[in-house]
C-alpha cells in the first residue's frame, strides 16, 4: 500500500485505510460494520438508535465475525447511555463517536479505558472546544453530507479546523465517495476521510431494496437540508414526505412530533418519565429549545418506514449530495479496494 495512506488516523484507530464508515441509524449495524471492517476501514455501530441489550448483540455479532477493532457511535442522551459506555469498555471497543459531546466524567471515564473519542463537528468555532473536552480525532462534516449537517462546505470547513493546528487527527466528512477524494484530502492536509451514503448505498448495508432505488435515483441538486423533521438542518432525498413536511405549520409539526414520539416511546419501551427526562435533559443541557427537542421524537418512526420498512413513499431519506452522483451499489470490499487502488493511482500521478 502507497505509504501516504498510513497516517495518524489509521495509526490511532489502528485500521489499515485512512477511511470511516460513519454511523448512520438503522443502517451502520453489525452486518455493515463487519463488511466494512473487515476490509481494512474502520466503522462505527450506530448505537445512537440502539437499547443497550440490542447494542451487546450487535457487538458480540462483530467479534463473532473479527478481530478488527470497530467503534460505537452514542448519544448523549438516549436512554441507558450508562450501560452503553459501560459495555464498551468491557468489551475492549477501540474508539467512540458522537456528535453532542457526552458529559466530560464520560469522557473521562472512555479515555481513562483506552478508547479514542471522536467526535463530528460541522462549524469550526467547535473545532477547539472537542478538543478541549477530550476529542483523540476530529471528524470535519461539511454542509453537502448526510443526516444532520452543518452550513459551511468540507473543503471550507477541513482548511479552517487544519489552520487551527489543534495536534489531532482530522479527518474530511461530507461528500466522499472514492479514491480521488481521499487523495485529494490527504493532499489537503487531513489524515482520511469519513462516509457515511457510499457505505449506505452498498450490498452491504441492511438498508431495503425499494429504498435503495430512490436513493439511486437522487439528483445532486435535490438533496435539501430541512429543520422540519426535528427541528435542526438535517440532509434528506426531496421526496413526497419530505415536500409535505416543508408545507406543514409550527402546529401541524408539533402535533405530528407528539404523536411520533409516543409511537417511539412505546417501541423503545421507555416509561412516560423517562421520555420526559430525556426531552428535559436534551432541552436544558444543549441549545435545543423544547420545541426542537419535541420534533426530536418526530424523527425515529419517519425515518424508519424507509430504512428499516422498505417504504421510501412514507419515510425520508437522510442522505448526503453524493449520493446523486452514485449509480452502484458495490459491496464494501470493492468499495475499500478501488479507493486503495484509486488513491494510490492519484498519488503516484501527482508524485510524478
Ligand atoms: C442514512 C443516514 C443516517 C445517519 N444517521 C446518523 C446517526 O445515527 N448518527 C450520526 O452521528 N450521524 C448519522 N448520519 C451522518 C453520517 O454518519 C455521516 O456523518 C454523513 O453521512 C457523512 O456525509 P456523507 O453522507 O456525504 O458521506 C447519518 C447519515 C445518513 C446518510
């Protein structure tokens, strides 16, 4: 393999290709995770949706399958956190993500344990701060990536973290999917690149076929960022669900919002009080108002009648805008093994 691809970034998570498989609700499961790991990436398990008994499923169902070390992606506060962070250090998990930071006793606690923290930031004034609270390794996602997304574009973003010269490794999110962009980042000065829609869009991924087909279908300029599902800029394919949800009112909104989070409630088999914990201690510790914190409940079941029922007409897509310039869906292996290839080709071009 081409020397530049060695980097602190594989050296840190102790991967073998300066690539992530991000996390992505529903779809970063076992089954992606394993497909992608095992080629030498390193990817992350979306346990951010996950309940801490189906999370130590998922991770045994890894380790069943390789040694490869993998990471686990959570949310501050979703239920059970506790025992999520727990049970990473128990099994030996190499590396933690997130995007709300947890508490700084978390942080401690993972660190003290030998896991790397790594946070995703989208605006570079935060850039300093995740480090300040622990981050091993900065994860720059510019406005063109998937799911929930900040406003300044990846070059844009990766230039004004890297001036910062905060001693991490920093890695380019938003945008990816190949060889050339990971040669181009290297180029830049990050130490690797995060996917999140090219691992999605892959054989590998549990993600249905119907929905696999909008996906293909998606034009670069109709990928939109919306507040409307939760109340914060999230990227999704312009479809149907997503055209109604950008008409409905502030009311429409929170009523449907309400009726969604109980629905969610119920499937997670939260009590009345937890659900009301969690909204409060989302509303009081971030600078999500109730209202947004509200929508937040909106969110899962939306997003599940794509990614887990197979019904795109019914759910949205979160989605990055790379995804209109995708017309396959390899597996990982080929994935992994043309970015190699590609990356090295460019290089050596460049070289010469
Ligand atoms: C379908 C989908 C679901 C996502 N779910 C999550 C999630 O649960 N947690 C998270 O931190 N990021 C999530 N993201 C964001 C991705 O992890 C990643 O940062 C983003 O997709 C990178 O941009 P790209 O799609 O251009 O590669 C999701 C993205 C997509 C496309």
């Amino acid at each position: 393999m081409h020397i530049a691809l060695r980097t602190p970034l594989t050296e840190a998570l102790g991967c073998q290709v300066p690539v992530i498989q991000t996390a992505m609700g529903w779809v970063s499961t076992s089954q992606l995770v394993s497909a992608s790991i095992k080629e030498g990436a390193f990817g992350f398990l979306a346990a951010a949706v996950m309940t801490p008994e189906e999370c130590e499923a998922e991770i045994k169902t890894i380790k069943d399958q390789t040694d490869k070390p993998f990471g686990v992606n959570i949310h501050a506060f979703q239920q059970g956190i506790d025992k999520i962070i727990d049970m990473c250090i128990d099994y030996d998990i190499a590396a933690l993500s997130y995007g709300r930071g947890p508490s700084p006793e978390i942080v401690e606690k993972v660190k003290a344990a030998g896991l790397k923290c790594v946070p995703t930031i989208g605006a570079s004034k935060h850039a300093g701060k995740a480090v300040k609270m622990g981050a091993d390794i900065l994860v720059c996602q510019g406005q063109e990536g998937g799911g929930h997304t900040g406003y300044t574009p990846t070059w844009l973003l990766l230039g004004q973290v890297l001036d910062q010269n905060l001693g991490v490794p920093v890695v380019a999110c938003g945008g990816f999917k190949d060889g050339r962009g990971l040669a181009a980042a290297l180029a830049f000065g990050a130490h690797g690149i995060a996917m999140g829609t090219r691992f999605m869009m892959s054989s590998d991924s549990p993600t249905p076929q119907a929905t696999k087909a909008e996906y293909l279908k998606a034009e670069v300029t109709k990928i939109p960022v919306s507040t409307k599902l939760d109340g914060l800029p999230q990227r999704m394919v312009l479809n149907e669900t997503l055209q109604d949800l950008e008409k409905s009112s502030k009311l429409g909104m929170l009523l449907r919002a309400f009726q969604n989070g109980m629905k969610y409630k119920s499937q997670t088999g939260m009590s009345m009080t937890q659900t009301v914990k969690t909204a409060w201690g989302m509303a009081s510790k971030t600078d999500m108002t109730l209202g947004q914190t509200m929508m937040a409940g909106n969110a899962p079941m939306i997003i599940q009648k794509a990614m887990v029922e197979g019904k795109p007409d019914e759910g949205v897509l979160p989605s990055g805008q790379i995804a209109g310039l995708i017309d396959s869906l390899p597996s990982c292996a080929e994935i992994i093994q043309g970015i190699v290839t590609d990356s090295e080709q460019c290089l050596k071009r460049v070289g010469a």
